[in-house]
C-alpha cells in the first residue's frame, strides 16, 4: 500500500522591519538616494554601509541627487525574488554621482535602449514592487533619449 500524500499550501506575511537602514529604504520607495559618508576617510557609499568598509568608522547620512551613470547592463527574461510573474527585464550598474561605489537596480520599462555611459536617475517604486531587493529602480534621463 503506497502513502496517501497531502498538498499543503502555506503563506507567510510579516512585517520585516529594515532597522538603521530605514531611511536608504524608505527614500527609495520615493524616489531618493540616501547615501553614507565616512566621518574619518569622506567615502561616500550608495548602498550606504554601517561603517566605512575601508577603515571601519562610522558613517552619517546624506542625500544624493538621485542620478548616476550605467556602468554595466543585463538583460533577461526572469521573475524579481518572491513573485511569480515573469517578464522582461533591464537591470543596471549605476555609479551614482557623489559615491564612490556603484549601486545595483532595475531599468524600468522604457522605449530607449540603454548603453553603458547613459544617465540615470531613481524614480518612485512603481507600486507592485514592494520588497527592498526590488526598490533601486530608474530610468533613463532624457538627454540620453
């Protein structure tokens, strides 16, 4: 006699609280930058880091202008991380200007094709995003159009 087997479906939803990183995650729902800048070597870091990853002192926060330039494109047919739709999608390297890291993001949807070198700028998360993986969204400047 085989084993009669259940399908059980399980959802979890829970309230995940983003502790000293809450103002990069809440300005970027906005469409804002907030950054860390070392208090003893000036670094500025976009993520921003707790402390200076080159010399460990603590980091204070600061507001960029929210622009950058692409460093580097992938382009893939895929679905974001605890979703199930799949589609196409752009994601980028961003230098963003007044850091000194670069930033990971997606393109949203444009009719321009974006090069390595293209402007950018954050934008207010689109709505049906809504975990911090997927909030560094931008899209091409004009100029570049």
């Amino acid at each position: 006699m085989s084993d009669p087997t259940l399908e059980i479906r399980m959802d979890l939803q829970y309230d995940h609280g983003s502790g000293e990183f809450g103002p990069y995650f809440e300005a970027l729902g906005i469409g804002r930058a907030m950054a860390r800048r070392c208090n003893n070597c000036g670094c500025v870091w976009f993520p921003p880091h707790a402390s200076c990853p080159k010399d460990g002192s603590l980091c204070e926060w600061l507001e960029l202008d929210g622009t950058g330039l692409v460093t580097a494109i992938t382009k893939t047919h895929s679905r974001l991380p605890f979703s199930d739709d799949y589609a196409d999608r752009t994601f980028i390297m961003v230098a963003m200007s007044g850091a000194d890291n670069v930033a990971f993001g997606q393109l949203i949807a444009t009719s321009a094709i974006a090069a390595p070198g293209d402007r950018v700028c954050l934008v207010k998360l689109p709505a049906y995003y809504s975990r911090p993986v997927q909030t560094a969204s931008f899209e091409l400047l004009e100029e570049n159009q």
